[in-house]
C-alpha cells in the first residue's frame, strides 16, 4: 500500500489539517484502520485525532482517492466531528463469551 498525498492544508479557524491523498494497493481494498494507521506514522500525527472523511475506490483500478482531517487536540473534534465519522473505523469491542 503506497500513500500519495495532493494537497495538506491547515485550517486555523478549526484548529485542523485537512489532508487530500490517493492510496494505491494490491490485492483486497485496504481497511480504514490500516490506511489511518499508515498515515498518521507518515504525518507524525496520533491516530485518536485523525478522522478518515471519505475513500472513494476507482471502478476496475486499485486505488482509493481519499480525504482526511488531523485535529490539534480532541476538543477541536468532538466540537465540529459528527458522531459517526468518529467512530467509523474503529474496531468494535468483543463480547465475551459466556
């Protein structure tokens, strides 16, 4: 999986970066833990502030076009994140089982 980032833009207003990339890969569609957790080593940014906004796949080639956003402390995310993009991505917690 190699990562190409476009464009890295800093938004002061938001207290964010807003990161626009391509990822290019073999095989199977990369998860978005494994994309996160690629990026954030590339950036020096922690995967907790990251959030993946959308991975557009290309129909027959194998490669994503992607945006994401690196906040500088998490109440700047929990103030403008929706729920949702928080929380996708993240692996669930397993039941135990009884």
């Amino acid at each position: 999986m190699d990562i190409t980032i476009s464009s890295d833009r800093r938004n002061e207003l938001l207290a964010r970066r807003e990161v626009e990339f391509a990822v290019s890969h073999d095989g199977a569609t990369p998860s978005r833990m494994m994309i996160g957790a690629k990026l954030g080593a590339m950036l020096n940014a922690p995967e907790s502030l990251l959030v993946l906004d959308s991975l557009r796949t290309h129909f027959g080639r194998s490669d994503l076009s992607c945006t994401a956003r690196i906040y500088d402390n998490e109440e700047a995310k929990k103030r403008t994140e929706p729920a949702f993009l928080m929380v996708r991505g993240v692996p669930k917690p397993k039941e135990e089982a009884v």
